[in-house]
C-alpha cells in the first residue's frame, strides 16, 4: 500500500512561490514519500525533527517540511515548503 501525501492551503501556496527546479525537486520527494513512505534518509540533508515530523533541503536556501497525520491509513501531510530563513522548526 502506497502513502497518499497532502499539503496544507499554506504549503501548497508556497509552493507556487518556489522556482521551477525547486518544485521539480519536491515533486521527486513527495513521489518517493508516496512510494516509500516518510522517512527518506537517502535524501541529502535530511532530518527527523520529532517523532513524526521531518524535513529536508530542496537546495541550499530551500527546505520542505512534513509530518505523519495517520499511521494506519499512510497519511503525510506536507506542511512547509519555502525558504530556510522561516522554515517552521
């Protein structure tokens, strides 16, 4: 069974604001978030910052953050996508 991911009104907004190659680097993770689930450890400058919060670096001033809504039905929910200045953690 494959995660289903989701982003908030806000992060979806911001992702609008992203460069081209910046949304393209997070539509590559949110596929191998869908595929894998919400630990992608493979990813460069990846981290877990609590115990189903996540987050990891689209470039260096770019960052996406994510958290595990629901376990049991594989929910993600991307809550940030923007710069590394404001980044919510």
């Amino acid at each position: 069974m494959s995660w289903t991911v989701e982003f908030t009104s806000k992060a979806a907004k911001q992702v609008n604001t992203l460069q081209k190659r910046h949304r393209d680097t997070l539509a590559l993770l949110v596929r191998d978030m869908q595929l894998n689930g919400p630990v992608r450890a493979n990813w460069p400058n990846y981290s877990r910052l609590g115990s189903d919060t996540f987050h990891c670096h689209l470039a260096h001033k770019w960052v996406a953050c994510w958290r595990v809504t629901d376990n049991r039905v594989k929910l993600i929910e991307v809550y940030y996508a923007g710069s590394r200045e404001k980044a919510p953690y």
